[in-house]
C-alpha cells in the first residue's frame, strides 16, 4: 500500500534487527510488522542478538569518545541537517507512521514535524547549555559548575509515538555530547529503521563514526539489556507503568540514571463558567485522537452539574458524526487500535463498566465489515461512572471516555486528582479566580495543567512530562536537556597560598 514511501526511506522487505551508521548485524528471531490498517504484512524484522547488541554498545562507546570532543554548536549543526532532511522525507515518513502505528496521515505528518520542531529546538539550545559561576568565600578562589555528556544514552519507545519520542530524547542527547542506543516498540519497528536510514544520510555526508545513532530491534529482552548494562548512563523509557517500574528498579540497582514517562489518566475539568463549543472541540480531540492511543488522550470529563446535561447532549451529537476508517483517508477522523491485543483490552474495559454499574451514553464494539478487516477498529464510547471505580482509576489506551458530574471546583480537583496518575490535565472556564486555583499548589498535581484547552497536544520547548505513576520525568523542553549532562563543580585558586573553607586551618 506505501512501497513507494518504503522504498523512499531504504525500508526493505526484510530487515535485520541492529545498526549503526552503516552496518547491519546478524539477526536472531524473525516476525512481521503487520499494519492495523488493512492486517497486511510490511516487512519482516530480525531480533537483535546479544553478540549483536555487544558489537552495537562498542561502536556506540567508541563513537561517544569523538562525539563529546566535538563542540557543541558543531553537534548542533549536524542536528539542523538532520532535521533538513527530515523536511525532505516529512510526506513519506508521516504515511509510514500512519500506516504501521494506524494514526491519522494528519497526525502522522505532526509526528514527523514534531521531530523537525525538535532539532530546531536543540540547535539553538546547542549555543546555551549554561553552567554558573558562584563567589568564593575564599580569597583569590573562583567556583563555577559546568555540564558533561553522560556518554551512553538508551532509548526505549512506545508504539503510540513511533517516532516524535525517539528525537524528543535523541536531538537533546545529541547536543549535549552523547551518543544513543534506540529500542523501539516491536509493534513500530520500521519507523525506526526509516529515522535510522535518514540519520544516516547526514552522517555519511560527514563522515561521522558509527555509533552516534544506533537502532536495537527486539522484544522486551533487549529493554532489559540497556536497563541492566551498566555502560548505559541514562535509559529514558517511555510505555506502561508496569514497564517503567521494572525499568527503574533495574537501572537503580546499578546506580544509572533513568527519565520515565509512563500512563496516563487525564482529565478536564468543565466548570459552569466554561465555553461549550470549544469543549466539545477539545474533548473530541482528546478522547478520540490516535483512537484514545495517547498517554495524554482524555479519559476523564469532569463536568459541573449544572452544565452537565447540556455537555452530554452536545457530545452524544458529535460523536454520531464521527468518522471511522483507512487513517490514511483524510475523510476519517478516527482510524484503528494497534493490534489485536489492544482490542481484547479494550473490550475487557467494555465489561468492567458494565460490571461497576456504569451505563453507556455512546455504546462501544468492534466493528465489521468492508474496511474494517484488520479486526482492529472499534467504536469510541462514552461511559457514566462512579468516579472511585476501579475501572476510571485503570488507564486503557483506547477511545474510552468516562463522565463524572461534580458540585464544586474544589471537588472536581479532588476527583481529577484522586486517580495514582499523574500526567496532563485541564480546566474550561473563562473565570480567572477558577483558573487560578487550578494552576496553584492547592490544584492540579499533574505535571501538565491546562486552561481552555485539552490534555493532548503538547508542543516542543515546553517541558513534557507528569507525576506519581506517570514517573516523574521530563523531555522536549525547557531545562530538560539537564538530564542528559552530568553536573560538575569546579573551584580553581588562582593564588599564591592555600586557604580552607569554613575558616579551618591546617598549620603545620
């Protein structure tokens, strides 16, 4: 259905499961990346080997020598080419992510330009990775801190976001001098060799060593191989809460550094004061983009009571409109769940709200018939439940959206809040003091807080990132670039005798 784009991006009918800037290494393993599209087969990937993955870690820890002694405008500027060329291949790439992950083509291409936004980002940011300076309280002494590459940096993405989440981490890792190890979801993994072919474009034209960009593809056996590998400084791993537990713990042990960005379970909260039609706009978006496949996606609606009826109506209407279909047929609005496991979880979170005493506004299903053959589409669903059920507290990555009535602000935060995660959230209302309140420590305790807008849709330079289950960690923006630079302190005396701090002497 996408040869020409495959063909375009070097993605054969059979590829081996490791590389560099070069090489492609022997591989263990075999199985299909299927589209959920149309349920046919695209390529056939081979499993790293750990041979293969020792031979990768060595190319990446001899690149990382040369790559931190590059100064990092240099890196910068390398970057920039990068993302020139992923302007070059933004139609191709954007139809291979829609096409393997089952995406909207418009959500697709704002992956892909999200990538692009990314390295712009990270070329500016190349000419300001500040450290300090301090005043002494010793005479003729100067101290400052100054920041380091890290070395190693292992990457470990979602299927969701096949690809915008692998460049989050990389363009940053890159500036700051280090090189990185790229496991992808196993559910997306020629989205990776595609970025792997484009990065080696530029590369070549440099003449850059292997190692810089390298791609692991695998199952979670070669997650658990970063995690464990104590030459990996940093593993930045975006997926489920279980996965990032495992993750952390294991990274711990060894005394590695980790950014995890894990579940979702976000909320809006509409207060009376809120504007409607933008809601409606919002939630939809939230609920149903990339078919409830976000860990931003909008699970929650929280609405004042006296609005509530009138909300509930206006979103019934909307969601009849909906259109279901070939996500590479900008006619649909929403296209399929990633696989077939996805659906039986999603059906399973069909009998958990029935069984809570939940009730439909919108039923749910799978659909059938002409278009539909992959198996994987389903029908978005609007759910009334308690807001305490266990099923409202589980994130279900699928177009699931539960409403929740409340009688005051300070309730509908305790509600949004009350769920063990922590990622995006949002408030409608064109009142400032509820505004206010929801933006304050006595508000949201997500990492993400929005007013009149929706939980998805975050954009590059802010940072990204939520809190308790959701892991703590930030990417994309702001000071995030910290995370991938250790911190060094630095006091150099610049006279002629030796003087100690607190006022300690040492005579002899």
């Amino acid at each position: 259905m996408i040869g020409k784009e495959l063909q375009h991006l070097g993605v054969q009918q059979h590829n081996k499961g490791c590389s560099t800037g070069k090489d492609w290494f022997s591989g263990g393993s075999t199985w299909c990346s299927f589209s959920p599209v149309d349920g046919k087969a695209i390529a056939h990937v081979e499993a790293a080997l750990p041979a293969d993955y020792e031979l990768l870690v060595s190319k990446a820890q001899s690149a990382a020598l040369f790559w931190k002694t590059v100064p990092a405008p240099k890196r910068g500027e390398i970057v920039r080419q990068f993302g020139e060329r992923l302007r070059h291949y933004k139609q191709d790439l954007g139809h291979l992510v829609s096409y393997e992950m089952g995406k909207s083509l418009q959500e697709g291409l704002g992956e892909v330009q999200e990538m692009i936004d990314i390295c712009d980002f990270a070329v500016g940011l190349s000419r300001q990775l500040y450290g300090l300076q301090m005043h002494s309280e010793r005479p003729q002494h100067r101290m400052l801190e100054q920041w380091h590459p890290l070395g190693i940096v292992g990457i470990v993405s979602a299927f969701n976001f096949p690809v915008a989440v692998w460049s989050w981490n990389a363009a940053l890792a890159w500036i700051c001098g280090n090189v990185c190890i790229w496991k992808p979801s196993e559910k997306t993994p020629l989205c990776a060799i595609a970025c792997q072919n484009i990065w080696n474009e530029v590369a070549q034209i440099h003449n850059l060593p292997e190692g810089i960009s390298c791609v692991l593809s695998g199952t979670a056996e070669a997650g658990i191989w970063l995690s464990k590998d104590v030459r990996i400084a940093l593993v930045s791993a975006t997926g489920s809460t279980r996965m990032g537990r495992h993750v952390a713990v294991t990274v711990a042990e060894r005394f590695g550094k980790c950014l995890l960005e894990l579940g979702g379970n976000n909320a809006i909260i509409v207060s009376p004061h809120a504007d409607l039609k933008m809601t409606v706009m919002g939630t939809l978006f939230g609920a149903i983009g990339t078919a409830g496949q976000r860990c931003t996606s909008t699970r929650r609606l929280i609405v004042h009571q006296s609005v509530y009826q009138e909300l509930k109506n206006a979103l019934v209407k909307a969601y009849q409109q909906l259109r279901i279909g070939n996500p590479l047929d900008e006619h649909f609005h929403m296209g399929p769940l990633i696989d077939q496991q996805a659906v039986e979880q999603y059906k399973l979170a069909l009998k958990s709200i029935k069984a809570c005493g939940g009730s439909f506004v919108v039923e749910g299903g799978v659909l059938e018939g002409p278009g539909f053959e992959s198996g994987c589409y389903v029908k978005p669903v609007i759910a009334e439940c308690a807001h305490d059920a266990a099923i409202v507290h589980h994130e279900t990555f699928a177009p699931i959206l539960y409403l929740i009535p409340y009688t005051s602000l300070e309730e509908a935060i305790a509600i949004q809040n009350s769920v063990p995660q922590g990622l995006s959230s949002a408030i409608m209302t064109l009142n400032l003091r509820e505004a206010e309140l929801f933006l304050s420590a006595s508000g949201s305790d997500c990492g993400i807080a929005n007013v009149n807008i929706g939980t998805s849709g975050a954009e590059i330079g802010g940072a990204f990132g939520g809190e308790k289950e959701t892991g703590g960690g930030r990417e994309s923006g702001s000071d995030a670039w910290k995370n991938y630079m250790r911190r060094q302190t630095n006091t150099i005396n610049w006279g002629t005798t030796l003087p100690l701090a607190q006022g300690i002497t040492f005579d002899f």
